[in-house]
C-alpha cells in the first residue's frame, strides 16, 4: 500500500508534535516535513512534492496566505488543507479563490482530522 506524504506546517511546536503523533499511528500518511514559517514551508513542499501540505495560514510571520500563493503555483498537484483556530468570511473567500477546499478548525477532533485528510488525498486540489 503507498502511503500519502504529507507536509504539516504551523507555527506552534505544540500542533506539529500532536499531528506528527496522531499520524504517526495511521498505515496510510507518511510525514515527509515539518515546517514552522512559511519560507521553510515553500521550499519543504517544493522540495519534497507531498500529496497534501497541512498550513495554518496564519503563521507568525503573517505569510501564510502568500505561502498557499506560491504552492499552487510551485505544486500544484499537492492539495492544501488548512488548519487554523481563526477564519473570518474574507479569509474563507480568498483560500476559496486560491483552490483550497479544505478548511478545518484546530479544534477538530483527531479521528476526524484523519478523515479529512483521507478525503483530501482522494481529491485532487480538492475536486473529484
């Protein structure tokens, strides 16, 4: 079975530790990079081509939306799948423009993060 490698990137060591956890018990993901800013998010993806990035968007160094910008265009076969504890209807609007169909709340809980996931790696650029 080829397992789906996947880019987690936030900001908070807390985050990437607990998803690097909760993958780390599923067969099927492979985490190829962890990133904490959006420079190191870039170039891992661009670098290492995962299926899926898993991005918070609004990482500390407030370019998270132009890190999407240049993956889609880098990579645009990975799909994107954001994770954040904050989205208001413009952010939504613009990550919607920007082809991210994958929008989850940090409070999601584990098992359901992983069925996102699942769902993302079964789409492409989250189409059917």
């Amino acid at each position: 079975m080829k397992r789906i490698p996947i880019v987690i990137a936030d900001d908070h060591l807390q985050v990437r530790t607990q998803i690097l956890a909760r993958l780390s018990r599923e067969a099927d993901f492979s985490v190829v990079g962890l990133t904490d800013n959006s420079a190191a998010t870039v170039a891992c993806v661009t670098a290492t081509h995962p299926q899926i990035v898993l991005i918070d968007p609004m990482m500390g160094d407030g370019m998270g939306l132009d890190a999407i910008r240049q993956l889609r265009t880098q990579v645009p076969d990975t799909t994107i799948v954001v994770l954040t504890a904050f989205t208001d209807t413009a952010q939504k609007i613009e990550l919607g423009k920007l082809g991210v169909r994958f929008i989850l709340n940090k409070g999601i809980e584990s098992y359901q993060l992983v069925q996102q996931l699942h769902q993302a790696a079964h789409n492409t650029n989250g189409k059917t």
